[in-house]
C-alpha cells in the first residue's frame, strides 16, 4: 500500500504554476504583451510587466518598458514573497534604489515605485501584474481598479 504524502501550499502553488506551461521556455502569446502595452497607456506608468513568480525567480512573461526577463527573487524590484496571496498593493522601493527602467544607461530612470495585483490560477496565486514608475507616486484607487482588471484578464489567457 503506498500513501501519498500531501503537498505544502507551496509546494501546490509550484505544481500549478508548472501546468499553465509559462515557464517552459516558448515565447508567452501576444495578449500578454498587449495587456503589458495596456497598463502603461492605461495608467501613465514607464513599465508594466506580467510576472509569475516560482520558487526562485521572478518571470516577466510579458513586458513593456522593464528590460528584465527573469530576476532572482531577493533581487525583484518589489517584494515578490508578499505577491503569492495578498491583494492589490502599492509600494515604494527601498533607498537607494538599485532598479532601472530599460536598458542601463547614465540616462534611464530609476525605479522608485510600484502597483501590483495578484494574478490567480485554481485559487492560487502564481504571480501579479506589475505597474512601475520612476518617481514617487500616489496610485489611485481607480489605478488600482485597472490594475486588478489587467490582472484579471491575464488569469482568463492562463
């Protein structure tokens, strides 16, 4: 008789995140990249990016304005440990910051804050949809409102 040991949380939210096949190296569908596009129209932002998150890095599946495609997770421009569950967020970045927008150069903004909504899948949260900016700012409530909505659409394409 043989007797499965039950998943952690954790251990679950990997598996699923493993199934939607996001990280298996083939380029992410175009929608991904519109919803990205969306958010800096949308919300006036330098950068967006639709990111899933496993155990050690942060995956930019789409982007528009972030260069980086996968970042260690102790090197994400936002706390992504605080990503897997938690609502909306808004948040500045640590001093000083050490995250650019685009590619390195003497004139690329720094990053100094973000909006993020959680993207869910199965009632498990394997990312977020991510707003960056290059000057302190004060996200609205309607920003937050779209984010969700960005974020929402990118659960329905997973």
């Amino acid at each position: 008789m043989t007797t499965s040991v039950p998943l952690s949380p954790e251990q679950q939210r990997l598996a699923i995140l493993q199934d939607t096949r996001l990280l298996d190296g083939s380029e992410a569908p175009a929608a991904f990249q519109a919803l990205a596009r969306l958010a800096t129209q949308t919300l006036s932002c330098q950068a967006a990016a639709i990111c899933v998150i496993d155990n050690e890095s942060v995956h930019a599946i789409a982007s528009q304005g972030w260069t980086q495609r996968i970042v260690a997770l102790g090197e994400a421009p936002f706390d992504a440990s605080a990503v897997t569950g938690l609502p909306s967020a808004v948040d500045a970045i640590a001093s000083p910051p050490l995250w650019q927008l685009g590619a390195a150069t003497s004139d690329t903004p720094t990053l100094l804050s973000y909006a993020r909504a959680p993207l869910f899948v199965e009632g498990v949260c394997v990312g977020c949809a991510i707003a960056l900016h290059s000057e302190t700012r004060n996200w609205s409530s309607s920003d937050l409102l779209a984010l969700d909505d960005i974020a929402l659409s990118a659960q329905t394409l997973i």
